[in-house]
C-alpha cells in the first residue's frame, strides 16, 4: 500500500523538504504518483519507494529514545581543577579583605566630613552674631558732619559731568 508525504515524515521524523531531496528524477519517475481528491494533489510513494526512503533514513538518522540515554551528576575533579579552585577562593578571601578596608576607611571619611560640616555650621553662626551686634568702629566715631565726599542736603551745589561713552556705536551718541 503506498505511503503519503505527511506519512513519511512522521515515521521518519524528518522534514518535507529532507525526503523531496532524495527523491530524483528517476525515483519520481518509478514510484510516486501524483492523486488529485477535494481539489487537493497529494504526492504517494509505492511501497517499492518506501522501502528504499526507509533504508536511507533509518540507516542515517538513528532515533534515539530517552531510555537508551544516562544522565549522570557526577563532577570529576582533576589536580588542575582542585588548584584552580584554591587560587579563586583565595582570590575571594582577598578581596573581602580589601572591600572590608576600604568600608573602613569610607566610613572614617563619612565621619570627617560630618565634623567638617559641623564646624562650618558653627563658624557661620559666630560670624553671623558678631556682624549682627553693632559696634562703634574708628570710622564712626571719626565722620562728622563736613565730610566732603558725602553731599549734605541744600547745600550741595556740584554739577554732574557726564563723560562721553566710548565703544562700537559712540559716534552715534555725539
């Protein structure tokens, strides 16, 4: 009884493609036929054809079932694994050394920087009640009344000179 394409790929389990590849000229010519049914043509191979497919894939594409396959867990240690392994957990204990140093020391810096801001606070808070209470000064005490740089009131008699501006576009203030 002769076998359709879909069949033969799912007893093979290979693709469509992978048995039109084997099919030449000639194997077409001798045992696959063409049979139109429901507006569809399906290809269907001889069973002469089919037994040569199946000595092909069955010989080339061994199926392999899960029962015919071990897992097995096992790690196999080596000398050179065991050496590397020692190296990298050294190198691990090594740089927690290093991280809890430099933790350390940041923290030490975190406290500086706190007395550094504490201090400045201070320092301000002096500056800013010592320019807040008013103290006599020499300058004070020494201004009176005929200060000539200060004009005083009526009696100011001075005219403003206006000096010409100098740049770009001066000319045109003329």
């Amino acid at each position: 009884m002769s076998k359709t394409m879909k069949q033969l790929t799912m007893e093979f389990g290979v693709t469509r493609q992978a048995i039109m590849r084997k099919m030449d000229d000639n194997f077409r010519s001798k045992y696959v036929s063409k049979i139109h049914s429901n507006g569809v043509s399906r290809l269907t191979i001889s069973d002469d054809g089919y037994k040569l497919l199946k000595q092909h894939f069955l010989s080339s594409n061994r199926v392999v079932s899960n029962e015919d396959v071990s897992y097995s867990n096992h790690v196999t240690h080596d000398s050179t694994t065991d050496t590397a392994m020692e190296l990298l957990e050294n190198q691990l204990v090594e740089k927690d050394k290093q991280i809890e140093k430099l933790q350390q020391s940041l923290s030490e810096a975190h406290k500086l920087l706190d007395q550094q801001q504490q201090l400045n606070l201070s320092t301000n808070r002096q500056n800013e009640k010592l320019l807040d209470t008013p103290q006599k000064t020499s300058e004070d005490a020494s201004k009176d009344d005929t200060d000539v740089l200060e004009p005083t009131g009526d009696h100011y008699k001075g005219e403003e000179v206006k000096t010409p501006k100098k740049g770009l576009f001066g000319w045109l203030r003329r």
